[in-house]
C-alpha cells in the first residue's frame, strides 16, 4: 500500500486483514477504497456489503449488494445476501424469493444459498419446501446454529415436534450463549405449549 496505493489486490488484502481482526470501519473504508479503484467489480461490491453487514449497517450493505447486482444480475454472493437482508428486514417476499433462486442456481453446492432459500419458502409459507433446502445446509453444515434453527421450525410448522425440538436442542448446543440459541429455546417453549 504505501509503494502503490492504486494496487486494488493490496487494498483488498489490507480490507481482509482488518476484517480479521475486528476492525469494521477499517475494512469498510479500505473495501470502499478498492471498489473505487475497481468500479466494475461486483465481487467487490458484495465484500463491501458483507463489511457493512458485519458492522450491522444492513441498508448500506443492501445498497452494495443491489450495485453488485447492477454490475451482473446472475451475481450469486450478492444474490444471497441482499435475498437474506430483505427475509430479515421486512423487504419484498417475491424478490427475495427470486434472488434466493438465482443464488442457489449459481451456488448450487453452497450451504448458505440453501439456508436462504429455505429461508424465502419459509417465509412464504412453504414449509415443505423449505424443510428440504435446510436440510442440505445441515447436513453440509452441521456445525451451523441458524440452520439447526430454521430446520426446527420448519418442522414446527409441518407439526413434526420431535424432529424440530431435537434440531432446535442442536441449534441451542452449537453455541448456548448467542442470540442464535435464544431464538431457538423460545421458540421450542412455544413448541412444547410455553408462551
């Protein structure tokens, strides 16, 4: 960087260095930096929006997804994330829903585009749809909380209570502590007849 700071591969090392060390705002700034310098990229723009998303800024990460998308509509990393920003903020069920498919049909092997898209059917409520896409993100994933999370709910919803309090006891085991685990004990207490 201080030879050459045009060098986009330095500044996103730096960016990806920060990130790995907590430093949000740092890495924003740098990934912000690289995308100037590289404004055709919508790799960059969707890292830009995970910066942003890490530091809880989820309309500014939006905002980088929507311009990754700009730049290839078929983007998958940024497909998924603007698809599961939207899920979670209130936005148009039908997008999602349409970018979470176009992110598993270019990221078929990825977990999270299942989570996501099982994430959009749930939403639409579709659980027999959404059952099987969680399902896979388990199994390839079976360290993942918010999957665990979302597979037991699912099954709440198909009314198969053993198979969601067993995945929802899995959710809470992963890390007992998070907001993750907390979400998944109120609910099973709704699931076992608890308020």
């Amino acid at each position: 960087m201080a030879i050459d700071g045009q060098n986009v591969d330095a500044v996103v090392a730096l960016a990806e260095v920060q990130a790995s060390q907590g430093q949000g705002a740092q890495a924003v700034e740098s990934y912000r930096k690289a995308a100037s310098l590289a404004p055709g990229s919508p790799e960059l723009q969707s890292a830009l929006g995970e910066a942003y998303e890490a530091g809880g800024d989820w309309q500014q990460a939006e905002a980088s997804y929507r311009r990754a998308l700009g730049l290839r509509a078929d983007f998958g990393p940024a497909a998924n994330n603007l698809a599961y920003l939207m899920l979670e903020h209130g936005g148009d069920l039908n997008v999602a829903l349409s970018l979470a498919q176009t992110a598993r049909r270019n990221m078929p092997g990825v977990p999270n585009t299942a989570d996501t898209l099982g994430w959009a059917y749930y939403r639409a409520g579709s659980f027999n749809l959404a059952a099987p896409m969680f399902e896979e993100a388990v199994k390839r994933e079976p360290g993942n909380a918010t999957y665990h999370y979302h597979l037991g709910l699912a099954y709440q919803k198909m009314n198969d209570a053993a198979r969601a309090k067993a995945e929802l006891q899995k959710a809470i085991s992963v890390d007992p502590k998070s907001a993750v685990a907390e979400e998944a004990r109120r609910a099973e207490s709704q699931g076992d007849g608890g308020s």
